[in-house]
C-alpha cells in the first residue's frame, strides 16, 4: 500500500481545520503560510484540503498546462462574468 505525500501547511483545529484563522485574516494566513511552508501548501477547512499554490512555475502549470484537470467550484462556474471585468456600461 502507498501512502500519499502532502504538502506541508499550518496545522490547524482538529475538526476546523484552518478555518478559523482563514474567517480571521485570509491574507495574514495565506502570507504566513506561503512563508513558513513554500511554494505548495495544504490548508485544510474541515475535512477537505485547499492547496495555496505560491511560484510562478507551479501556478502556470495548474492554470494552463493541467487547466482540464481541475474543476471550478459551483459558485464560480454559475457566474457568466469573467473575474476582474464589469459588465459594459449601455
């Protein structure tokens, strides 16, 4: 049996996870975190994981080169409107 390897992230709440702090300070938790773990980290909210992906290599390969393998949330996809542009002023 093989045991899968996780990035390293900050520990968190047993059950929370990280959400506290994310709830807390999104931006403090994603600098520190990038800072003490590197370039990939493991958040946890609950029990599902979220990865802060830091270098400029690793964020192009997930968004360009490995886009197909990754699924926007539901929220995001429902959203007709690309992120950052207002609709046009008629």
């Amino acid at each position: 049996m093989s045991s899968t390897t996780r990035p390293p992230g900050p520990p968190g709440n047993w059950l929370l996870g990280n959400l506290t702090e994310l709830r807390r300070d999104m931006l403090a938790l994603f600098t520190r975190a990038a800072r003490e773990y590197g370039d990939l980290v493991r958040l946890r909210i609950g029990p599902r994981s979220l990865y802060l992906v830091n270098h400029p290599d690793l964020i192009e390969e997930v968004l360009v080169h490995q886009a197909r393998n990754y699924r926007k949330h539901y929220a995001v996809r429902m959203n007709r409107l690309p992120a950052g542009q207002r609709p046009a002023l008629q």
